[in-house]
C-alpha cells in the first residue's frame, strides 16, 4: 500500500482518520532551520507526512523529506512525540485527521532543494529570532520549542 492515507479516503471521504505523521527539523551549517510554505494553507512549516503502511518512523520521515523537498536526510535524532487534541486538524479540502506526529532532528542532508509544487510553494532558511509569523498549526509547537533551545526529547 503506497499511499494508505489516500486510499482510506477513497473509503471514508472527509471523516476523521487516524494517522501517523513524522516531521524533521532540518537545520542548515548556521544553526538555521528550513521551512516550507504549504500549498494547502499557505503557513510555513516543516517538511513532512503521514506514514504509508509498514514504513518505519524513519522511514516515513526520510521519503517525506525527500519527496517534498529533494534532500535525502540521514542521522535524524528524535526531537519530540506529539498528541493530543491540539492534534486534530482539518485540511482546507474538508478531510479531517488525528493522530500522533514524530518529529525528528538533523543537520545531515544532501542534495539539491527543490518546491513539490503540490504540497509547497517554496522553502526557506530561517534563523531563530526571525521566524515568520505564519507557522503552521499543527508545527508550530515543535518550531517554537526550536527556537528557544530545546535539545531534550520531548512527550506530549
């Protein structure tokens, strides 16, 4: 199953999924981080996705990074596990989803930055003391910690 989340909505339409997302905190040699400007929303967050059936954390991670971004990651640290109602997110298609997100941490990665024009309009470095004001919702949370410092895994 590729793309489990899209074949569950063949079934389901727009009711509440529960999902499984992983995000990466990329952070470039000056310490600052990268983030994507959403198709959907147009808000600014971190590259990520929901996790097809039978991938591995990492994995999931690894091929929505790569597919949204061009960079292969490698050496991802787990920065947080996030839940919660502040979990609970409805797309701008109508389609609702809940779940947990992992959310990993790097400064390894290669290759060339490209837009996915489906899912983002463009990416961008951001030092901490100048992130935009637009976060995305369901990011901002691991972002804000980010920026002030945390390094410690985080449970929520």
């Amino acid at each position: 199953m590729n793309d489990y989340i899209k074949e569950m909505r063949e079934i389901i339409g727009h009711k509440p999924l529960l999902t499984i997302g992983c995000g990466v905190i990329i952070e470039n040699e000056n310490g600052e981080i990268l983030l994507q400007r959403r198709t959907d929303d147009g808000t600014w967050g971190t590259p990520g996705g929901g996790m097809n059936y039978g991938e591995t954390y990492t994995e999931t991670a690894i091929r929505e990074v790569f597919e949204e971004t061009g960079l292969t990651v490698s050496e991802l640290k787990l920065f947080g596990i996030y839940s919660g109602k502040n979990k609970i997110i409805e797309y701008p298609n109508k389609d609702v989803c809940f779940g947990g997100v992992v959310v990993f941490i790097t400064d390894k990665y290669n290759g060339d930055l490209i837009n996915c024009p489906i899912e983002c309009k463009e990416h961008r470095f951001f030092h901490r003391n100048n992130l935009p004001a637009d976060l995305n919702k369901l990011n901002k949370q691991w972002i804000v910690q980010w920026r002030d410092g945390q390094d410690a895994i985080y449970f929520d």
